[in-house]
C-alpha cells in the first residue's frame, strides 16, 4: 500500500479497510456490477493470470471515505512496453463506474485523476469502460483526466436494452409485446406441454446451487457458445448470487434433460439478464422464448422489480422483450507526460490531437 495526502493505493480488494468496502456494499449498491462481491467475484476468476489489481481510494480531511476506484493493469516491469492502467472490467462486465458517495467525491475526481497522471512509472494509457454514455459522472470523469494533462477519447461500447417495469403487472406487459412473439409464447408452450415433460425451475437458494451449476454447465456445453474463458467465472457466480439472494437461475427440463438456462441476477430491484443458452437438439422448440416468459413473470409479479436489464449487445431478439435503448462508452485518457502517450493520442486522435500535443507536458 502507498499513500498520498487522502489518496491510497492498494493492491487487492481484500487490502480495503471497512469503511472503504462500505462504498460498494452489496446491497445497496446502484448495480451489481458496482458490487464488492462483484469486483471480487471478477478479480479472484475473471482475470487473465498476468492481470493485477489496484484500488484507489480517496477521503475527505475528516477521514471519511469519498471515492473508490477498482483497476487492474498488466504485470509489466517499466521498460516492457506500453504501460495501461484499466478499470477492473472486461467482457464479463456490462457496467462500470467510479464509486463515489456524494457530489464531495466527484469534485475530488480532478485530484485523483491528477494523481494517477503523476504517478511513477508512468501510466502511459488509462481506460475505463463501460460506462453509462449519458452519467455526470462520465463527464466529470472526462473533464478531470483533461484536467490532469491527458488527451482524452470517448469511445461506443454497446446498446443495453431495458424496460421499465412502471408498477404493470406481467400480464400488463406481455399484452404490450409483438403479437409474433405473443403467438410463439403461447403456442410453443402449450406444444411443449403436450409433446413433452416440461418442467422450468426457477433456482434461488444455496440449496440449489449444485444443481443449477450442473443444469447450466450442461446446457452451455451444447450449446452454440465457446467455452468461457475463465471456466471458475460463472459457477462462483451463480455461488455469490445464491448466498445474496440475488439467484434467479432458470433451467427449462424437457422429458428430464436440461434444455435452456438462463442467468438473471436480481438485486436493487433490477433484474438482470446476464446469462442464456439453449441445447441445440431443442432450437425449433423456442424452449429460449418461453423460458424467458417465465422468468419475466417471476421477477415482475414476484419480486416486484422496477426495471429489467438485457445489459450487453444490441441483438434484435432483445428489442422484442425491451422497451427502451440507451448506450455505454468507453473513456481513454493518453498520458502526454510520456512518448507511449502521446504516440497513442497521435495515432488515435489523428489530427485533432496535434495542437493538444503541442501544448503537452514535457516529457518525463
């Protein structure tokens, strides 16, 4: 751990005092992925073995803490190449953000940018992504990497799909859905039934953990995805959400065999679609789509949610669930204290970067 004035460095998540972890406390956090258990989740199983963690964390003179910022970079001595400091998010993420408790922190956001641009050896790129394209605090955050003498570019993500739930029943909102997807739902699910022992289960407890592990695992493998690069991410996962009580895994059993699983994470009132797959053999059954109904009418008659997130991609299935579209950014800062740096805002920013380069800091 390194320390400056209110800002300290450390160097994994389990290093944070508890105060500090308050700042992203499961239960109330605005996302899960803006979670302790999620940041830890990702950084104990989602992580390439040559990725390091490092948390900043600023505090008001009183001591009390203001902002958190989970990142993670290579493991790279100073002379091995061009030197990038990430936000702690990758492919697994569809959210994130610094970790801020009031106005207070965001007008500490310049101080703390100042600091990482000061930083020895040097950071010659620092990358946050995704971020909520249209939050004050993206623009702050833009605004204080400038501010520390960085070239900055905003960068499209993805589209996240969404619908808010506005107090409807699900009855309310199924009426609302294209009638081809309102006839696929009905007919398919009363020919499964027919045809088939369909059995969905909507796993939620630790006590279901083994099995849904199982049911997932099974169905992913015969599916039309490639393997998970980190095989440990998803079974800790659905582990965590269990304990939480943020589980809902639904598992669609035709005559007995796991058919279609779907991952969706509950918490602060959010539902949130992160996970699905369905068995190949079963394709032309739209055992997917009905799966889905299924677990849209829990979270919205039984747990009562305000708002259910498609998160990553803008795939057309989603647009037929979802009612509403926004995007998530990325934002890169290019370290003009370094040659790497400002190589990189030259070769990214073109032209535009030039009269900013002229401007820069020197060297060193």
């Amino acid at each position: 751990m390194s320390t400056l004035a209110d800002i300290r460095v450390y160097d994994t998540l389990q290093q944070l005092p508890s105060p500090l972890q308050a700042l992203c406390k499961d239960d109330e956090a605005t996302s899960f992925f803006l979670s302790h258990a999620w940041f830890d989740n990702l950084s104990r199983t989602g992580l390439d073995a040559a990725m390091q963690t490092r948390v900043y964390a600023i505090a008001a003179p009183s001591g009390d803490p203001l902002m958190l910022l989970p990142m993670c970079h290579a493991k790279l001595s100073a002379r091995s190449g061009t030197r990038r400091l990430q936000s702690l998010s990758n492919y697994y993420s569809s959210l994130y953000a610094p970790l801020a408790t009031s106005q207070a922190a965001l007008d500490a956001l310049p101080r703390l940018a100042g600091f990482i641009a000061a930083e020895r050896p040097r950071w010659d790129i620092v990358d946050f992504r995704p971020l909520a394209g249209d939050s004050t605090l993206t623009a702050t955050l833009e605004q204080a990497l400038r501010s520390a003498g960085m070239a900055v570019q905003r960068y499209f993500c993805f589209g996240n799909w969404y619908l808010p739930v506005e107090g409807r029943t699900f009855q309310q909102y199924f009426d609302t859905l294209p009638s081809r997807l309102r006839n696929t739902v009905r007919r398919r699910s009363n020919q499964l039934a027919a045809a088939h022992a369909l059995d969905i289960r909507i796993l939620q407890t630790v006590e279901d953990i083994d099995e849904g592990i199982r049911a997932y695992s099974s169905v992913y493998a015969a599916s039309w995805k490639q393997s998970e690069p980190h095989p440990d991410f998803m079974p800790s996962l659905i582990r965590l959400c269990a304990v939480r009580g943020w589980l809902r895994l639904g598992v669609a059993y035709i005559d007995g065999e796991p058919a279609a699983a779907q991952l969706w994470i509950v918490q602060n009132r959010t539902a949130s679609i992160y996970k699905l797959a369905y068995d190949e053999r079963f394709a032309k059954l739209s055992v997917g789509s009905v799966l889905t109904s299924r677990l849209m009418q829990h979270v919205i008659d039984v747990d009562a949610v305000a708002e259910v997130d498609y998160l990553t991609g803008d795939e057309v299935y989603k647009r037929d669930w979802m009612s509403h579209r926004r995007e998530r950014w990325g934002v890169m800062a290019y370290n003009l204290r370094t040659w790497r740096g400002r190589l990189a805002a030259a070769l990214n920013l073109g032209k535009s970067a030039i009269k900013r380069l002229r401007r820069a800091l020197p060297l060193g």
